[in-house]
C-alpha cells in the first residue's frame, strides 16, 4: 500500500547552525518542500543581511534536494515600517518570542504592551506579514499557554487584518479561542499530537521527550487531534522539530526540544491511518498553510509505503523521537 503527499510543508523547524544544520537540515530538506524556518540563533536573526546569511548557509547543506528555506525574522520592538518594507520580499513571517519561555528567547519581547507595539502590528497588517508567536507566559508550567490566550485575545481584537499564527498549541483552551477569531491560526506538532506528560515524567523521565511548550494532558491531545485529523483550514503542520546533542539532553538542566525530523511523516501517515483519516493528511500538511500563507510551494510529491521500519538510537549524536521503535509507514526513498 502507498499514499502519495505533494509538496508537504513544515511550517514550524529549527535548523540550528553550523555543524548541527550541516548535520540535520537534509532529515527535513528529504521529506518537505519547504519549511518556516525559526530565527532563534545565537545571535537571533534581526535583520536582512543576517537572514539572507543564513538562507544562504541553508540552501548550501541541503543542495541536491528540492526544498524552500522559508524565512522569517525575530521580532525586535524597535522595527519600523520602512524596515518591515524592506524586509518583506525576503521573509514569509516574523516571530515574536516573550523573552526567556524558550530556547534563544532572552532577546524577546518582556512585555507585550499592545499599545507600545501597535506601530509594528500595523504596518505588519497593511504589508501582510504574519505575526508567529510563541504563546506563553512565565507562569506555572502547565498554566502558561492557557494564560497567554489572553494576550492572544488582544491581538485579535486590536489588529482584526494581522494574520496570527499561534505557533505549537498544546491546550483545549488553544482549541477553543482559535475556533473564536477570524485572524487566528495555529500550527501542530507531531509530538503534541501523540505525548501527554505522561510520557515525559510519568514514569522514569524520558528527556527526549522534553519540550516547550511542555506536553499537557489526555484531554488537551484530544482536541489537537480533532482539528489536525479533521483538516480544519485553520490549522497546518509546524514541526518545532528542534534537535540538542546527547549531552545537552541526558544532562541536569536538559534542554527544551525533541528532534522529530526524521519520522514525521511516518508517524503521521500511522496516525492519520489509525483514525481513519489519511485523505486528510494533505490538507493539514501542505493545503492549510498555502492558503494561510499564500505560498505556492515547488513540486514534490513524496511517497510513503505500508513498510515497517525501526527509528535509529542515534543520528549524528542526536536521538530523534521514538528512538528504537518500529513505525507502520516509511517514506520512499
């Protein structure tokens, strides 16, 4: 059995830099034709000359390969509309980190004063840029997305011609507030489609599977599954595939991110299979985001077959999710 996807998109990937990028972009460059590339680097990525580097670094490790790095900028509360002009024939979207929820984040905005920033939101609006956000508070853990559905509210409310992505939801209240206002749109994981906390420190803690956002609960899965297995045009698939090396995560202080690029597409068509919904899979990776986006990706059609096939422990001292398991689907080679 085979089912065939054409150009499928990763609306939401880390490809590090330097060795790690060199290293991981071909797992995502293989299966996609393009993704949203996150500029949270070391330093961020702030501004044209630099965007363009690393497009440039991008496309030279995944040469060979039919794959669209699309960019996007780190959110800086001092751009202003000329720049954003400027800026927009070479970006897909800029993306607004509240600083210190996330990896690279201590750059991000402290407080998103609406009023303050409404010059930005503006001119992000009439140009037609989204707005990508990482939507959490520095709240309890299992709180802080729910708490930032607020600012969310906000948002859509003062700037009803922005488009807002609410990247990587993990909530039912995510699910509801998304359902409530035209201009709001959502990516989904793979992880946050298949985990709950149990999996992470229900028993011996699996830091692999350690993330942020932290994975929630059954029920919180539940609702993600019903918007992503149901193709709603609000939603689009967003890896946050965001790999560390072995020593960064079975450590004291373990980094936040799970390494999913090399099963994704699997484990979704196993998924979407199980419920009976693998006609659905083309909208929710690839379709949604065309039309949220208006991208007209490059042909790839990627071909998945029924053929059983074990993770790797380890690729190039990264453990990608479900390490050691057997997956229902391969991708073609």
């Amino acid at each position: 059995m085979q089912f065939t996807l054409n150009s499928p998109l990763d609306m939401h990937l880390h490809l590090r830099d330097g060795d790690m990028l060199k290293n991981i972009a071909k797992f995502s460059a293989k299966e996609f034709a393009g993704a949203l590339i996150m500029p949270n680097l070391m330093p961020p990525v702030t501004d044209i000359n630099s965007l363009l580097s690393y497009k440039e670094r991008i496309l030279e490790v995944v040469s060979g390969e039919n794959f669209t790095p699309y960019m996007s900028l780190f959110f800086k509360s001092d751009y202003t509309a000329d720049f954003l002009q400027k800026a927009k024939p070479y970006i897909a979207a800029i993306k607004l980190y509240p600083s210190g929820v996330t990896t690279n984040s201590e750059s991000g905005i402290e407080r998103i004063d609406i009023k303050k920033l409404s010059p930005i939101f503006e001119a992000m609006s009439e140009l037609c840029i989204p707005l990508c956000v990482h939507g959490e508070t520095n709240g309890f853990v299992m709180d802080r997305e729910r708490e930032f559905c607020a600012v969310y509210e906000q948002l859509a409310k003062a700037f009803p011609n922005l488009i807002i992505i609410m990247e990587h939801i993990t909530t039912c209240a995510s699910a509801e507030i998304l359902k409530r206002y035209e201009n709001l749109y959502a990516t989904i994981t793979l992880h946050h489609l298949l985990i709950t906390l149990d999996d992470v420190a229900g028993g011996l803690l699996n830091p692999h599977l350690f993330c942020k956002p932290i994975a929630k609960r059954h029920e919180d899965k539940e609702a993600l599954q019903e918007l992503a297995l149901n193709a709603n045009k609000k939603v689009m698939f967003g890896s946050d595939s965001a790999p560390h090396l072995v020593d960064k995560k079975e450590r004291c202080g373990c980094a936040a991110g799970i390494f999913s690029a090399p099963i994704i597409l699997s484990a979704l068509a196993e998924l979407f299979e199980k419920h009976n919904k693998l006609t659905n899979l083309q909208a929710f990776v690839s379709n949604n985001a065309r039309d949220i986006y208006k991208l007209t990706p490059i042909e790839k059609n990627i071909i998945l077959e029924k053929k059983e096939w074990i993770v790797p422990a380890k690729l190039h001292d990264v453990v990608p999710m479900f390490a050691g398991q057997s997956l229902k689907w391969k991708v073609k080679p």
